[in-house]
C-alpha cells in the first residue's frame, strides 16, 4: 500500500524553482531516506506533504488522499518533526502535548497515558512541567520527536531529525528510530547524516535541484552505481611479486597495497574473478587469509548521483 | 463543519488566551485599563474627604465615572475608555507575527486542525479578554458610584455600553490582527495601526474643517451655530465610513442614544438611523477584517 505518493510536484518561490516536477513513492513499513544537498528542495517536498506550502503543480498524496492546507483530518494519520522544531516557549511540554493531543481527538484518560509514555521514551519525563523556554536545542528535539509520536501515528515524517545536536543527542534520536522500526512504523526520513540512512533506512529517494535522481530501493542504487568489482583481499606475508601477479590478471585496473598484509584490487567490470586472484597469491608463494568483496557506501553512491547531475 | 470543529477552536482559544497571559498581555491590559480608574477612585474618595462635600454624586454618578457623560468632577476621572484602541492592539499586535517570528506555526498547523480555527480561536481570545475587561471595570465603577455616591440608577444601559465597549475595541484588535498577518513583524504592525490611526484622526478633522469653513466666513451670524451643528450631524454619519471612527464612536452614539445625559451641557442628538448605522458598519468592519484574515491566512506559506 502506497502511503506517500508524490506526482509531478512543482513549487516555485518566486522565479526559483525548488520543485521542479519530482515524483515518487512510499510504501507501508518502508524505512525510507529522503536525501540531497541544502535547497535541493527536501524540506519543501516535506511542508507541501503536512499542509503548511501550497504546490504549484502536480499532487501530493498520503494513503491515496490529496493533501493541502485545507485537508487537516489527512494529517491525522502522520507524526511530523519539523527540523529544528521551535515549540510555544510559554508552554510546558505536558500543556503543549496536551494541547496537541486534543487536536488528534484524544480523550483525556489516553491524552494523559500516551503523554507520559512519548516523553519517557525521548527521555524527557522529569522536565515535563518546565517551560519549553528553559529547553536546550536537544531537548526541543527530543520534544519534537514526542509531539510526532503522540498519537501513534503509522506513518512519521522526520525532517532532519539529528540536526544540530551533538553526539549524544544524535546517537539517541538513532536509537529512537531503530526502535520505531523494530514495531513497524514508516518513516520517511529527510537527513544529511548517510551513515546513520545507511543504517536505518531499507529504501531511498535523492533530490538535487528539485529533481529526483534517484527513488527505490538502497541496495539496487548500490548496485546500480556499482560498475566494477573491488575485492579486498588479505594475505599473509604480502609482497611486491604476489601484487605484480595480480596486476597481471586479464581484467584487473589496479591493485591498491592498503596495508603490509592488505590490497585492493579493482577490476574492469563486475565479473567474479575471486577463484583467478586465489589462483595468483598462491603461486606466487602467498597464502590467503581473507576476501572480501566491497560494497560501496550509500556516501560513495550519492556522491556519484550528485556529483553526476552537477557535471552533467 | 468537520470532526473536532468546536473542540479544535476551543483548544485554540485557550491556547491564545494562555499565550496572552504567559506573555504579559492580560496583566497589561488589565493594568493599563483598571490602574487609571482606581487612581481616579482614589483621588476623588481623597478630595471629598478633604474638602467634606462630595463630588461624585447623583444616581448616574458611574457614567460620569467611566467618561461617558462629561461633567463637574471628571476633571479627575481619567478614563480608559478614551484609549480603547491601546488595549485593542495590544492584544492583537502579535497574534499572528508572534508565531512567524518564533517561529511556532510550522508545529502548530501540521497538526489535523484548520487555519480558519486559529483565525477564530484568535478572535475569540480577544473578545474573551476584553469582555472580562470591561465587566470588571463596569463593576469596579458601579460599585464604587454606588458607596460613594448613593443607589445607582439607569443599570439597564450597563450590558449595552459593554457590548458596544466590546465591539469597538474588538474592532481595532481585529485591524491591528490583520496587520499582524499581512506584515509578519509585531513591530511593523504596531507602527502601521498606530499610523493609520492617526491618519484617521488627522483626516477626519481636515473634513470637518472643509465642511465647517464655509459657513464661518463672514463673521458670525445669527445661523452660524445652527448650520456647525447641522455640519457636525453630517460628520457623524461620514465617520462610520471608517473602521477607526465607526469602532470610536460606537460607545458614545449608544450611550448618546439610550442615555437622558446631556454632554458638555448640550444633548447630542442621535438618531436611529445614526445609530444603526454605526453597529451594521461596526459588525461589517468585524466580518470583513476576519474574512480577510481567514482568506489570507489559509492561502499563506509557512516557509519557515
């Protein structure tokens, strides 16, 4: 089931075009990574989906309902955290929750229930009563976090979760969403950090200029991007005769020496050719201890993507 | 109407009205409002003391209490009715570029509630404040009228002067909200109201002085008085053209139209037509300000 469905979406600030007809797609339980550079349009994309832009072309749609503004009871099936979420400074959390909470239609008894159970999983149990204007940056995340979680929505939609919060801020959020994916939410996550996607998310979508350069899933974009075959290869007592035997393999581009017992060999297409380097260490007196074949990095993939629609 | 309508605006109104407490603005508006009258309470109590005769006396002592009826020993009472629009805009002054500037919309409107319903719960707040306002100072002065100077009469007038206190500062809160949602920044918007009141005031005296020139050249005559006050009658009715003078006047033209009280020792003639006139602009003036804070409001990007 389609949760997310985004077609031809344009959005222009002026004669800036920060949409530029992007289409994609989310489905149920999908843990998916919106990613780009600063102004490739991913926040913009975010506020059209929760109803605080207008589009100036194309739809957007959430569990097959156009959203708008002017369509407020969609945006009761999603969790949304703004990035860098700034909260009424005259409220304490539990009023602000509170406030949000009736707005779901919770009744009290559950308003009261979930309030504290939001706020002991972001750990912000014990400031509950402090006004939010006492709250460091961290803690407007976390209460962020809170208020999208509030009414159980199925769907969460995270802009930039981590931003601007230190290590230990930022390796916690990391630990929330792993929890919210173990129980099966979507989450649609808008991040810098492509580590911490890598990590979480199954599926991706990157935008630059307003456009999508890539949508599906992260291991097909890795393969996609993966055109040659890199093999890491560890060998004992590693020498310049076992790595000229490499370099003389049909088909190997180069061999990179890592470390005294290490080296790396590209080869010139994606052919498995593990079983003639195996063949080659040995006969040149050299004793495998390890291969592995390497995966480029969501990092690695992106920047080609980016880097490709910049030169391109 | 959709699900949770009523329950939403209600949320919406407490959270405006906490926003107006959390932030100063009832202690502020009621400071501002009832400080000058209890001081006015004060000094009168003082004076007849002092001098052993009373001052304020009469069974309509309370109107000229509150200003509504000029006469000996007002020269003490300085009304906060005359300042109406101050607490009218500072209600309103940052309704809306509050939240921009926080900037606390994004959070608030991605939640399942309609902007027409912050609109509303923003009008709402402001009518509650003032009307707790003006009844508390209706009652400070009935009460205090009545201990100082005996059993108070015409009361009947009471809801309506509030209702038309209500009214006319609504209006200018409503003006100044607008402002608030159209410019973004509390500054500018309390800059702007502040100017087109007194542009208003400006132009409307440079009106009436066009309209009463020609009827003083040539020295006084015998009907010069009788065509001012002709000219004067015809002003009343130009000014409701203006949200600022229609919402100003409401107060007096009711209190003027209902009262026996003559003002500065001389009736100032109200007819009906004046005075429905003034309440049909006044209610307009409301309907259109929150129409087009609704239409702008709901077309409006939350960009940050």
């Amino acid at each position: 089931m389609e949760v997310i469905r985004i077609e031809n979406l344009v959005k222009r600030y002026g004669s800036f075009e920060a949409l530029r007809g992007i289409s994609f797609k989310v489905s149920r339980g999908e843990l998916h990574g919106f990613l780009g550079p600063n102004g490739a349009g991913k926040t913009t994309t975010i506020k059209i989906l929760v109803g605080l832009l207008r589009a100036d072309g194309g739809k957007a749609y959430l569990y097959g309902e156009e959203v708008s503004p002017k369509n407020y009871v969609i945006r009761e099936k999603v969790g949304y955290m703004p990035e860098l979420p700034k909260f009424p400074p005259w409220l304490t959390a539990h009023e602000l929750l509170d406030m949000y909470g009736r707005m779901y239609g919770m009744r009290r008894g559950e308003r009261e229930e979930r309030i504290a159970e939001v706020l002991e999983f972001v750990g912000l149990k014990e400031h509950a009563s402090r006004r939010i204007s006492a709250y460091s940056k961290g803690m407007q995340q976390r209460l962020g976090m809170a208020q999208a979680l509030l009414h159980n929505p199925d769907l969460l939609i995270l802009d930039e979760p981590t931003a601007g919060m230190d290590p230990e801020g930022m390796h916690a959020i990391r630990e929330m969403l792993k929890r919210l994916a173990e129980v099966g939410k979507t989450i649609f996550l808008s991040s810098h950090l492509l580590f911490e996607v890598q990590q979480i998310c199954d599926h991706v979508t990157i935008i630059n200029y307003g456009r999508i350069l890539f949508s599906g899933e992260l291991k097909k974009l890795i393969e996609k991007l993966q055109s040659k075959l890199v093999v890491r290869v560890e060998v004992k007592d590693l020498d310049a005769n076992i790595v000229r035997a490499v370099e003389a393999l049909k088909g190997v581009e180069r061999v990179e020496v890592i470390s005294s017992n290490t080296m790396k060999v590209v080869f010139e297409d994606r052919a498995d050719r593990r079983d003639e380097v195996s063949r080659a260490v040995y006969e040149s007196g050299g004793l495998i201890l390890g291969m592995k074949v390497e995966e480029p990095s969501l990092e690695e993939a992106y920047l080609a993507l980016v880097r490709g629609e910049r030169s391109g | 109407m959709g699900r949770y309508t009523l329950d939403n605006i209600l949320v919406l109104t407490v959270y405006e009205l906490k926003r107006l407490y959390r932030k100063m603005r009832v202690q502020v508006v009621l400071a501002l409002g009832l400080l000058p009258t209890i001081i006015a309470m004060v000094v009168i109590s003082a004076y007849e003391a002092y001098l052993g005769e009373d001052i304020l006396s009469g069974e309509t002592a309370w109107q000229l209490l509150l200003g509504l009826n000029t006469g000996p020993g007002t020269m003490f009472v300085i009304s906060i009715l005359n300042f109406s629009w101050l607490l009218g805009l500072l209600i309103a002054v940052d309704a809306f570029s509050g939240e921009f500037e926080v900037p606390t919309f994004v959070p608030l409107l991605s939640k399942p509630i309609a902007r027409y319903q912050v609109a509303v719960g923003k009008t709402l707040a402001a009518s509650c404040l003032l009307a707790a306002y003006y009844a508390l100072l209706f009652l400070m002065v009935i009460a205090f009228s009545w201990v100082a100077a005996g059993p108070q009469a015409e009361l009947w007038l009471v809801p309506m002067l509030w209702l038309a206190a209500l009214v006319g500062t609504l209006g200018i809160s409503m003006l100044t909200m607008l402002f608030s949602l159209l410019l973004k920044k509390t500054t500018l918007a309390a800059v702007t109201t502040f100017a087109i009141w007194l542009a208003n005031g400006i132009v409307i005296s440079m009106i009436a002085f066009a309209l009463i020139l020609p009827h003083m050249q040539g020295g006084p005559s015998p009907d010069m008085q009788a065509k001012i006050a002709e000219v004067t009658k015809q002003l009343r009715y130009y000014e409701l053209a203006s949200p600022f003078s229609a919402f100003e006047s409401l107060l007096s033209n009711t209190y003027y139209f209902f009262s026996n009280q003559s003002t500065l020792g001389m009736m100032l003639e109200t007819p009906f037509d004046l005075i429905a006139l003034n309440w049909l602009s006044c209610l307009l003036w409301l309907a259109l300000f929150q129409a087009i804070i609704v239409y702008k409001f709901e077309r409006e990007d939350i960009k940050v």
